[in-house]
C-alpha cells in the first residue's frame, strides 16, 4: 500500500507525539495502523508526504544514490538574484558539516494559488517575499531552510509539490489517498 498525505502545518510526520510538543502527529487522520512515513517533512512544513506498508521503499525513495528528485515551493524573504539561484544549483553549500548537492532552482513566476497557512506566515510590511521551486535529490534536516538561508533568504513558508513524477495536485491539507498504480509508477519513475 502507498498513500499520498497532505501534511499540514504543525503536524509531525509520525504517529507518537513527543513528550511535551504541541504538534499533532499522524495519528490525528485515520489513515491505516500498518503504514508509515517515508520520509519526512518537519512540525512547520507542509505538503507531500508518502506512507507504505512496504519495506525497502524508504530506501528506494530517499537515498541520493537513486536521484530520486523531490519538489519544494519555499516562500522566501526578499528577491534573490540570479547569482542566488546560481548559488543553489551549484551546490556545494555548506550545512552544519555537510555539502550540498546541485539542485534545480527558479523563481516562481505568476506567485502560485495556494491556500493561506493557518496560522497565517508573518508579514514584514516593508520586506518584500517570493516563492521558489527547488528540486532535490536528497533530504538533510531541515535543508531547503538552510540552503535558502545560506543565500540570505529565509524560508517563511515550505510545502512540498512533488515525489517524483506525482504532484500533489488537489489533495487538501490533511486529506490522504491510497495511490493507483498509475501514480505508483510515476512516483517511482517506472516506464
């Protein structure tokens, strides 16, 4: 079985809370007791996250070896240059002890149609923002954070759009469904 879930913000990517947090986890949307997260998306982040049943599909997924390229929207602090962007699809950017790997990245151009974040992303009146695309194809803590951080653009928002070939489309925040084998193939890349 493999589910596509639209994690909402504030809602942590397994089903035991933490001693203490105020997040919800998994557990608070019915979805099958024998799945669990490939992967994982932080409590302030948004968007797809894919659940199985499945062993082995977490390596499949998630290991860089595969190139298996993930999509995120960032909304960002100011306007990045191209020589930011640059910056990016270079890699190389260091994170803590690591380097990252090149990327894709670009500017979003019309700003895309999502629904507002509850609660709302804070606005600067005089510090103008922008959505990114960003594909990766690997998954550090917190790294698209970091990496548009290091830029000097923090991310004030992040979903993630894409695993893959298959989009989250339409699925609404904190709605799941099992995947076709259609969209099995197209998360997997399979002819």
């Amino acid at each position: 079985m493999l589910i596509a879930f639209h994690k909402p913000y504030g809602v942590l990517s397994q089903f035991t809370p933490e001693p203490g947090s105020k997040w919800r986890t998994l557990a608070d949307y019915r979805l099958p007791r024998e799945v669990y997260a490939l992967g994982r998306l932080d409590a302030d982040s948004e968007g797809l996250l894919l659940l199985s049943d499945e062993a082995g599909l977490n390596t499949r997924l998630l290991d860089p070896a595969h190139a298996h390229r993930r999509e995120y929207w960032a909304q960002v602090e100011r306007i990045p240059t191209a020589e930011s962007l640059a910056q990016l699809e270079r890699g190389g950017l260091a994170i803590d002890n690591y380097r990252t790997l090149p990327c894709r990245a670009r500017r979003l151009e019309p700003v895309p149609a999502i629904p507002p974040r509850d609660p709302p992303v804070r606005y600067r009146k005089n510090v103008p923002d922008c959505w990114l695309s960003l594909e990766l194809i690997e998954g550090k803590n917190r790294q698209v954070r970091r990496m548009t951080a290091a830029i000097g653009h923090p991310t004030l928002r992040l979903l993630r759009v894409r695993i893959g070939g298959f989009a989250l489309g339409e699925l609404a925040a904190g709605q799941w469904r099992e995947l076709s084998r259609e969209d099995r193939r197209m998360v997997f890349g399979e002819a």
